[in-house]
C-alpha cells in the first residue's frame, strides 16, 4: 500500500469515527435518537459517515486491482463477476417485498422507504452495491479496451 493510501484511509477512517461518535452520543448522552432528517447538525454526520465509507472502500479496491494488475492477473475474474451478479439481489428483495406489501402504499413508497432509508442510511447495504456495480462496469470497459489496443 502506498503512503498516500495510508494517508486517505487515516482521514476517511477518523470522519467514520468522528460521525459515528457524534451519533453515539447524540442517542445515548442527549437521548435524542436518531432523526434522521431533524435538522442540519444530523444530516450532516450522516453524510460525512457515507462519504467516509465510500472513501474507505475505494481506497482499499484501487489497492486490490492495482496488487492484481501487479502480479500480471486480469482485473475482472469470475468471482468479482459473481460478485457483480449477487449485488442486484437487495434491489430484488426491495422490489418482491414491494409487490406484496399491499395495496394501500405505492410501489414508489415502499421502495423509498425500504431501499433508502433502511438499506440506504442503516445498514449501507445499497450505497455498497452500487459503488461497486459503477466501479464493476467501469473496469470491465477498461479491460476490453486494453484487450482491444494490445490485440491490435
């Protein structure tokens, strides 16, 4: 790992830190709770926290694509494709559950409800897949034009 990557991990890792002690003590020391949308001094730990997160996980992929292209192995393997292909199963779930849920709510409801603010703030489930259903798609079009520049 290179000392810049160390760098960014330290300072992602301490607004992870930071946002999720200020939560902490939000709920057990003031007994506030969460609220999610109150006002601005919780909106933004929130925030801080999932811009942490991503930071975190980025780092660490670039890390493990550029230690793969280093020991001269593809970027893309069947396992990261499977691992593409699994990461639409909580969209599915979203959307089954939706289905039978009801008639009184809307499709539109349930999925903002359920994909955004249980999936999405709670436990950042979807927030994950997606960064690496972008991050995915992106390296598989970097592959097959590096495949296409050296079989030319």
């Amino acid at each position: 790992m290179k000392k810049y990557e160390k760098y960014l991990l330290g300072i992602f890792g301490g607004c992870a830190v930071l946002s999720a002690a200020f939560l902490l003590y939000r709920v057990l020391v003031l007994d506030k709770g969460l609220g999610l949308f109150d006002s601005i001094d919780v909106v933004m730990p929130w925030l801080f926290g999932f811009g942490a997160l991503f930071g975190i996980i980025a780092v660490l992929v670039s890390w493990r694509l550029r230690k793969r292209a280093e020991a001269g192995k593809k970027p893309i393997s069947k396992l990261y494709m499977w691992s593409f292909i699994l990461s639409f199963v909580p969209f599915a779930a979203i959307l089954i559950r939706s289905v039978f849920r009801g008639v009184s709510e809307t499709l539109l409801e349930v999925v903002i409800w359920y994909a955004v603010i249980i999936f999405g703030l709670i436990i950042p489930v979807f927030p994950l897949m997606i960064f690496w259903q972008v991050l995915y798609i992106v390296k598989r079009i970097q592959y097959k034009e590096q495949m296409k520049v050296v079989s030319d």
